[in-house]
C-alpha cells in the first residue's frame, strides 16, 4: 500500500490556505501521495469527530503540531 498524507481542510479556514502547499510540497519531496479532504463534503466518522481544521494524517495517524512540523523540516 502506497504511503500518503491526507490534509483535511475546509474552504474558509485561513490557516488552511497557507499550511496546505508546504505540507503538499513536502509530501512530493518525500514520495507520497498527497490527498485533501474538505471537510465540509466528508461523511466519515473521522471527520464528524474532527473539531478542528487544518488536521493532517499520515498512513492513518493524526500528527500533532510538534510532528506536522518535523514532518515539514525534515
């Protein structure tokens, strides 16, 4: 199964806008398939329970600020 990360967003979250490229580009650099998901258009029970956006998931696991960071940097 190919590793991807899946950014989970919503159209008027700001933080969003400018999270989503480095977090594109960084998935690019490291050979993963890179997914979005709004939010807003999602049925599954992960994201009704979501009470935040931007959330980003890596092979399954939701990554904190600390490792959405090391993700980034490294």
């Amino acid at each position: 199964m190919a590793k991807q990360v899946t950014f989970y967003s919503h159209k008027d979250c700001g933080f969003c806008g400018d999270l989503r490229p480095l977090v594109k580009k960084a998935a690019k650099l490291k050979g993963l398939k890179f997914v979005e998901v709004d939010v807003e258009k999602c049925e599954s029970k992960f994201c009704d329970a979501l009470s935040y956006v931007p959330v980003v998931v890596l092979d399954g696991k939701k990554l904190s600020a600390k490792k959405i960071e090391t993700f980034l940097s490294s």
